[in-house]
C-alpha cells in the first residue's frame, strides 16, 4: 500500500477494518469480563469493575501518550523523505515508554489500596477489587506494550498484524474467561487471570512484526534525545488525556455515584463504563485509521488527500454514533441483564442511567476523532484543548455542579453536556485545520 498514492477510500477502509476491529476486540476483553464477573459474582462484582477501570485507563493513557506521539512525528518524517529522523523518533518512544512505564508500575504497586480506594472501592466492593486488581498490576508491562506496539505498526504498514494479535488475545481472553469462572468456579480471580493471558499473547504475535522482513522499525539513538522525548509528550498528550480524562472522570463518577446513589447505582456504572469504553475504543480506532493517512500526506503535503480522508471518517463516525445512542435508548433493561445477575434494585436503576447516559455517545465520537486529526496534522495545541475540555475541565468542572442541584440524575447528565459543547468549538478547529 502506497499511502501517499493509492485511493484514499480504499487505503481508509483497509485501516478502518484494521483499526477499528482491534478496538472491537480489545473492547471485548472488558464486555467478557464484565458478563462473566456479573453473572458468576453478581452486582458487587460489577460494582469492583468499575472502581477497577481507571486502572485500564491509566496504562492507555501511558501507552497512547508515547505510542501515538512516537508514531505521528515517524510518519511525518517519512513523509517528508527523513528516514533516519523517523527512526530516531521510534527509538526515543520507545526509551520514553520503558521509563515512564516502570516508574509507573513501581508507584501503582507500592499504593495499590489506596489507588483502589481513590478509585471508588470501599469496605464492600475491595476484596472483589483486590482479587481482580493484583493481578492486573503485575502484568502493567503487557497492557502497556499491546497499545503501544500497534501504534507503530499501524504506521509501518502492519495494521493487519495488529489486528491479528488482539485477535488472538481476545479469542483466549473470552474462552478463559468461560472456563474459569464457570466451570472452574474462580470469579474475580478467573477473569484476571483471562484478561492477562489475552494481553500477552497480543503483545507476543506484535513483536514477531521486527523479525519480518517488511519491518521499517530500526534502532537509531536520536542526536538531541531531551527534544525527541518533549516533542513525543506534547504531540501524545492530546490523544493520550482522552484516555486520562478516563481516570480522572471515573474517580469523580464513582465517588459522586456513592455520595448522591447507591452501589446499585454504581454497578450499573460498571455496565455503563464497560460500554462506554467500547464507543471510545470504536471512535478512537476511526481516529487511529485516518491518523497515519493524515500525517504522511500532511509531510508530503497532499492537502486534498487529507480532506478526503476526513470526511470518510467524518461519515463513519456519525453511522456509530448514532447506532450506539440508540441501542442504550431502547434496551437498558436488557443491556442489564445480559452483564448482571440483576436484583429489581438494580434493574430499578438502569432505564434512567442509560437514557441520561448514552446521549453522549452522539457527540463523543467527533470530539475523540478531532483530538487524532488535530493532531495528525500538527495541531497540537488545538488538538489538546479538545481533550482537556472534554476529558477533564468542562467535564469535570459539570460533574461538580450539577449533582447538587439534579442529584444522580445530574452525574450522567455532565459528560452528554460537556460533549456537546466540546462537539461545537471541535467542529470550528477542524475546518480551520482544513483551510
């Protein structure tokens, strides 16, 4: 495939099925994980889950900040015809990622119960935390890896691989899960177990990707690494806070939940995160099909290619979005049932979280896209207010005003208001990249 040469349509849908199918199946990993914990262990399980999710989003958000703002400064360089300069760029993700990766891994071990806590687990809910959550943590280095690695093999021509990987993982991640918490009766400790199976076997079939002889990836030590390592933190941060503003909006979720409802509540959250994750693991792998097609074009400066690109992601994005809003809209009890072993408490709860909810899904998938496409084409600082605004600030800044006054229906009613209003001056930013 010759991205700065072939058709746009038919090099996008090649990355959209490639990317946006590895999102599914990542994504898979959670559904099956949360089904299998909330029918073996019931809504306590699911309630763990929840509290347990900023983990997940935590080790993204690492992997995202150095894998995508490793590969999109790669791509442009290559665009550009600056091989040794893309390779440099690769080299210095990958010191960067194994810095802060162990750093991080370190902290999250040494304060795990009071990371678990900060979370939204109490004296109910940690015991089910710490049987998932341990495991979890010693296996960090797997979770970052899969995210990070296919970020670079996207950009080097391997989208299939990538998704043959999380393919494979997802296939063991759901048989384990089956297995162990069914037959083998394990529960919270049956679906950890899965999940890290799953995650590394995914980062095992990746990395066969530098033994092929279709490799582009090499070793080259930048000549001014503090530059390389900055550049790659400024450009990753603006898709990388969409995956911390996961963190930090499901602290304020979970506590707001417990403070203004009940673990009822909470665990339909758990369901309603797990979803949620979904959308922004769909929307994100639009955002990763048009990334290197963007960037590559942005270096050799093919205008039209880019605009092309984008509106076919623009296109895809809507026939999600609306999808995955009315599916919430119409099927909350159901949706329910099919993750929890649900008492009328929480099937009490369900309806209006889900219709509050899932209004956001409508105008998220532009805001997660925007953040790529900014980016793409050196827009950093556009391409971060975006994801500030949505993931933290104005998010944030409604999860704290409008409980209060609306009580939990004003928990799930901030993220549909702040992704609306994000959506509009997204919209602006995008047409001025375009120009």
């Amino acid at each position: 495939m010759d991205i700065l040469r072939d058709d746009i349509k038919k090099l996008f849908r090649h990355y959209l099925a490639a990317s946006v199918g590895s999102a599914l199946v990542v994504s898979i990993y959670s559904f099956v994980d949360t089904i299998a914990v909330g029918q073996s262990v019931g809504p306590l399980g699911t309630a763990a889950i929840a509290a347990l999710n900023p983990i997940f989003g935590l080790m993204v958000f690492l992997a995202v900040l150095c894998g995508v703002g490793g590969a999109v400064p790669m791509s442009v360089a290559r665009g550009e015809g600056r091989e040794e300069k893309a390779h440099a760029m690769f080299t210095a993700a990958v010191i960067l990622m194994a810095g802060i990766g162990l750093l991080m891994w370190a902290l999250v071990w040494i304060f795990h119960e009071e990371i678990f806590r900060l979370f939204g687990a109490n004296d109910e809910t940690m015991p089910y935390v710490m049987d998932y959550g341990m495991l979890l943590i010693f296996f960090f280095p797997a979770f970052i890896g899969s995210t990070f690695l296919s970020a670079f093999l996207r950009n080097d021509g391997a989208p299939d691989l990538a998704m043959k990987a999380v393919i494979a993982g997802g296939v063991l991640n759901i048989f384990g899960d089956w297995f162990l918490c069914f037959p083998m009766d394990m529960g919270m400790k049956g679906a950890a177990i899965a999940t890290v199976a799953g995650s590394c076997l995914q980062v095992l079939i990746m990395l066969s990707h530098f033994f092929s002889k279709s490799c582009g990836l090499h070793f080259v030590m930048p000549s001014r690494p503090g530059k390389a390592f900055s550049r790659i933190l400024v450009i990753g941060f603006g898709s990388g806070v969409l995956d911390l503003g996961t963190v930090v909006l499901a602290i304020i979720i979970n506590n707001q939940i417990i403070r203004y409802g009940s673990v009822a509540a909470l665990s339909v959250y758990g369901v309603v995160g797990t979803v949620g994750q979904l959308c922004q693991a769909v929307y994100r792998g639009v955002g990763q099909a048009l990334q290197p097609l963007s960037s590559l074009n942005f270096g050799a400066g093919n205008r039209e290619r880019i605009k092309e690109a984008y509106h076919l992601s623009v296109i895809s994005i809507a026939v999600i979005s609306i999808a995955m809003t009315l599916i919430g809209e119409l099927f909350p009890i159901e949706i329910t049932k099919l993750f929890i072993a649900a008492d009328a408490e929480v099937l009490a709860e369900a309806p209006m979280i889900y219709r509050i909810y899932f209004t956001a899904f409508l105008f998220m998938g532009m805001n997660v896209l925007s953040t790529y496409f900014l980016q793409s084409v050196m827009r950093e600082k556009a391409s971060m207010t975006v994801a500030m605004l949505r993931s933290l600030i104005l998010s944030g800044a409604l999860l704290l005003v409008l409980p209060p006054v609306f009580g939990l229906e004003g928990v799930f009613a901030a993220i549909p208001a702040a992704e609306l209003i994000v959506m509009l001056l997204a919209l602006k930013l995008n047409r001025q990249a375009l120009l």
